[in-house]
C-alpha cells in the first residue's frame, strides 16, 4: 500500500517517511491524552487510524532499511517530531474541563465580580494563609476559557496564586456567556 509511494528518491522516500510517522505518532498522543479524558470512542476512532498509518509506515522502512539505512533516521525523526507535534495540537485544541484555584489576600471579591459579569461561575471560601487571611476562588472551566480567565484574575491581583488541575468529570457546566465565538463557531453564528 504505503510502498508504491516509495520508488522514488531516497530524499522523497525520507520525507515522506517523516510526515507519515509525524501524523501517526501526533494521532497517538492525542490518542493518549483523550483516553486519560475518558474520551473512548474518540480514542478508539484514533487508534485504528493511527495502526493503519503506522502498519504501512514500519512495512515499508522495513522492506527498505538494507538497501538504504538513512530511511531509519528519517523515521526516527519523524516519530520525535510527532510527540511534540501531538502535544502542541492537543494544547491548541484545548478538549476537556479544568479546575482553577486562585488565591488572593485583597481582591478576591472583585476578581469574583469580573468574571461573574462574563458569566463565569465563581464559588469563594475563606481561608488562612501563611500572612492571614485568603479567599480561595475556585472554578471550573472548559480548557479553551482557561487564558482569558487567567488574564482577568492577574488584571485585578497580579500576585494571586493560582493553581490548575484537570477534572475528568463534572456533573455540569456553565459556559461564559459574555464570550465572543470564536474559531469555526464564529464563522457558523455569521451565517
């Protein structure tokens, strides 16, 4: 399948190896961290996409390593590129729910305040710092919100302390609603 593609230059045949070992490793590093989410059909679509890649990839370096070794290194390469790729694209796509604890000595009911009036959940509790008292702000977030959120907390207390963490599952959640769409979305909503 994958090897009529490999008749031509060693270089055209390297790069192609490349590209072809980014995309299934990228696939399974995304593969990787959707299984951790709990995404299982998700995962499983990407796990047969990602065999069938690296099937006709291994198949034809293999068949082709003793005529021309350099091939290995470009599936070498290839495979490290893909990790950093997959991570990158997966930070981008931002898929799954954070929990954001911000804590503050002064200011916590107005960082509260702000993102309420964007329409983002906050629920505070009182606390006892190292110094005294603290207000801890805890609110759970889809990723993609997790910038804006952050900039909005450090306009108001650029000394809070913030914590994040994943949550694999909540029970609801409320999206901001003062949010611009963004992306595909804001294309669809012009419509």
């Amino acid at each position: 399948m994958f090897e009529q593609f490999l008749n031509g230059p060693i270089i055209a045949q390297g790069v192609l190896i490349f590209f072809a070992r980014v995309c299934d490793v990228s696939i399974g590093t995304m593969r990787t961290i959707f299984t951790i989410q709990g995404r299982s059909l998700l995962s499983f679509c990407l796990g047969i996409i990602e065999l069938l890649i690296w099937i006709a990839v291994v198949s034809a370096v293999v068949n082709s390593i003793q005529e021309h070794p350099v091939l290995a290194i470009f599936y070498a390469f290839g495979y490290a590129t893909g990790n950093v790729a997959g991570i990158w694209l997966e930070r981008k796509l931002a898929f799954g729910m954070m929990i954001l604890r911000v804590i503050t000595r002064r200011d916590g009911m107005k960082i509260a305040a702000n993102l309420r009036e964007k329409g983002q959940p906050v629920t505070i509790f009182q606390g006892e710092g190292l110094r005294g008292p603290v207000l801890e702000l805890y609110i759970a977030c889809r990723r993609r919100d997790l910038k804006w959120i952050l900039k909005v907390v450090e306009a108001v207390d650029p000394r809070a302390f913030y914590i994040t963490e994943m949550a694999r599952d909540v029970s609801k959640i409320m999206r901001p609603f003062a949010m611009a769409p963004t992306g595909w979305r804001a294309v669809l909503k012009r419509k």
